[in-house]
C-alpha cells in the first residue's frame, strides 16, 4: 500500500535530509499527509485529528532533488557498475558470501558478509580502507522493546555483513586498492592456517 524512498546525504537522490511517500490510496494518503503537517487538517489552521510530526519537505530540498535527478542514470550505472566489479572479485573467494546483482537492482551500499567481520574491517582500516558495519538486527535495538527475541538468521546476518566503500567519488584505481587489500587478506589468513 505504501512505498518509502530514503532521500538522504548518501542516497542516489539527495535532498540533504527526508524522503517520500507513494500511495494509491486515498484514505492512507490523507492521514500521512496530516501527520506529516503536525496532524492537522490543514495549513494555517490549528485543529489536529492526529499525532503528527513537522515533517514537510521545503523548497529548497525539493530543489536539490530535481538536480540530482538530472544525474540519476549516471549514479545508477556507476553503482551497479562498482556492485559488479566487487562481485566478480569475491565471488570466488570461498570466505566472502557476495549476491550476484538483480538486473535492474541499483544498490546503496555494498556490502559482503564474512565471518570474520571485524577482523577484516580493522585490517582494511590499517590499509586506510574505511568500511562499516551493516545495521544490527532490529529486534536487538531497545526502541522496539523486543531484546528477548532470538532470530538467529537476522542476528547472523547482522554479525557478518560489513559495507564496502561504495562512494560516487571511488575511482578505478581505489577500487583496485579496495579488492586488491581484501585479497591479501584472505591469503594471508589461508597462508597462516
């Protein structure tokens, strides 16, 4: 029924901070619209049906986006383009589980998963290769008071995926220095074993 789009500094669209929301139905999009607007009826009156935020979208964010779109099928093609050149490097390496990339998915980041996350990412640090951790499983986050909740999948997952730099400004021989590191990495591993 509803559809989100993230429109943040690191997204393929950048506003600077916000989003959007798609919806067909009418109903749905009259109460997003309210809470949105502090929850009111509408502008320039104070009575509010709902709980509601000050969630607008100005002008100028608006502005930003319709530049950025101007440069949307650019962006798109340098991140699937820098999604295949890491998978085509690591997907034979038998300690990197990488996906192979849907036709038309365009990804955000890139991540992998290993087992020895942590290690890995300090190593490419040492290398000054910044990466990050990819988001903790969400029933362990205390805002949604489900801590008690095993997921094992979810909590794997979570443990081992490890984003890779992914930026519109790597270039091609940075990209070589990413994939060429990691390489080492493992063969230093299997090397020591």
């Amino acid at each position: 029924d509803i559809h989100t789009l993230s429109f943040s500094p690191h997204k393929i669209i950048p506003t600077g901070q916000g989003g959007a929301i798609l919806c067909h139905n009418k109903e749905l999009f009259d109460k997003i619209d309210r809470i949105k607007d502090f929850g009111r009826l509408k502008g320039g009156q104070d009575i509010h049906d709902y709980c509601g935020i000050n969630n607008k979208f100005t002008e100028m964010q608006a502005m930003l986006g319709i530049i950025a779109l101007k440069h949307l099928r650019q962006k798109q093609t340098f991140k699937q383009n820098l999604y295949d050149t890491y998978y085509e490097a690591f997907k034979d390496i038998k300690e990197i589980m990488i996906s192979e990339r849907k036709l038309n998915h365009t990804p955000w980041m890139i991540d992998i998963y290993v087992n020895d996350r942590d290690a890995l990412a300090s190593y490419l640090k040492e290398k000054e290769i910044e990466t990050r951790n990819i988001y903790p499983a969400l029933n362990t986050q205390k805002c949604y008071n489900s801590t008690d909740i095993h997921l094992a999948n979810s909590q794997m997952i979570s443990n081992m995926g490890l984003w890779l730099p992914s930026s519109f400004n790597l270039t091609k021989e940075e990209q070589e220095y990413i994939i060429k590191t990691i390489k080492e990495y493992y063969e230093k591993s299997n090397n020591s074993l």
